[in-house]
C-alpha cells in the first residue's frame, strides 16, 4: 500500500526510500561477503536496518493528520455536551480589582485539562468573543478557536485553527456552532489572522501565562 504524502512529504518520503534501497543493498553485500550462514552478522545487519526504519519513520509526515485533530476536538466538545467533563469557573483582576478575564475551563475523569474558554470583560460587560484552547492526551494545544456571538450566547460564528507538534497551523475549519461548539453549519464568513495570537505550546505555558491555578494539579 502506497501513502501519497502532499508537497514535503513527498520529497522526503522519496528520499527515505532511497536512503533505504542503498541500505538493503549494502547489507546484501556485506552479508554475502561475510557469507549468509554468519548467523551473528545476518542479525546484527537486521537489528540495524530494523532500527533505521524505525527512526525514519518519525520524520514521515502523519497523512491525514488535520483528519485526526478534527475528530479529537470534535470528541472533546460532545464529551462535555454530554456532561462527561468537570468544569470550574475562574476570574482574573485587573489593576483596579475589576474582573478581567472570565476563563472556563474543563477536565476530564482523570482532572486533566482538555479545553478552556477565555474571555474578555470590560465595564462588567462580557466580550462577543470568545477564545477556545483545546489540549491533546501530552497536554498540548492542538486547537485554537475563536467564536463570536450571533444576537444571542447560543450561537456562535467560529474560526479553528489546528496545530502540529511545532505549532505550525496545519489546516483550519470554520463553521457556524451551538453554546457546545458543536458544529450546526459550516461558514467561512469570520476571516481570523491566527498568526496574530500568540498560542501557548501545552498546559505549563497556559496557566503561567494566563496566571490561573488548576484544580487538582
């Protein structure tokens, strides 16, 4: 079975397969030389291969992958519709002790942050934008969303952008979602410049740069 990797992914994946039929070659050779009845060299040559490809492989680009991030938000977001998520209300002050920041922030089974709202107050008066952090089973963000309220708290116009393990936006989806953020029509009207924002890399980075505490951590 052949995976088409897209523009990258392809040259490297190419490379790889080269670098490979070399390596079997020469291993070829060099058994033959050593004579394929040297059974401590014909495995000592395997072992090597064997880890050749494994360390290759951390280099191929995962197909498929915005697939995967997608289906992981979607996961987590019908987790909590379905009230299998604990959630905790938190408020930050600003100079003057007002409230800032309205975070609401929400944890599975085993306490571990799987998602957190952010949003902005001013005058007591909560801000139509909304941002939603969304963190992976090694705590990292993978999703950043940002949603705006339409007439009303229960439906929102939102922007998601998806990111791999460097923080790189590997694709982005936008869609129309309920209070949930589950998604009840696609719409690409909310133009977002993501790289505006700058998107902590995991939990750490959140809590310390937001200056929140979580529960049971």
């Amino acid at each position: 079975m052949t995976i088409k990797i897209k523009e990258k992914g392809d040259s490297l994946l190419s490379n790889i397969r080269v670098s490979v039929h070399i390596l079997i070659k020469k291993s070829y050779i060099c058994m033959t030389e050593f004579s394929l009845y040297n059974t401590d060299m014909r495995n000592l040559v395997f072992i090597l291969l064997g880890y050749f490809l494994y360390s290759c492989s951390a280099f191929i680009p995962e197909p498929d992958m915005d697939l995967r991030l997608k289906s992981q938000k979607l996961g987590i977001d019908t987790c909590i519709a379905n009230g299998e998520a604990s959630s905790l209300s938190v408020t930050t002050l600003n100079k003057d002790q007002e409230i800032h920041t309205f975070f609401q922030l929400f944890q599975n089974g085993a306490n571990n942050l799987i998602k957190a709202s952010e949003t902005y107050v001013l005058d007591d008066i909560p801000s139509d934008t909304t941002y939603v952090y969304y963190f992976d089973n090694n705590e990292r963000i993978f999703a950043f969303q940002v949603k705006i309220a339409i007439h009303s708290d229960s439906i929102y116009n939102s922007a998601t952008a998806f990111y791999d393990s460097d923080m790189q936006v590997i694709t982005k989806e936008f869609a129309t979602i309920d209070n949930c953020d589950i998604p009840i029509g696609k719409n690409d009207s909310l133009l977002i410049d993501f790289s505006q924002f700058k998107i902590p890399n995991d939990i750490t980075g959140f809590v310390k740069e937001k200056k929140i505490i979580l529960r049971n951590r």
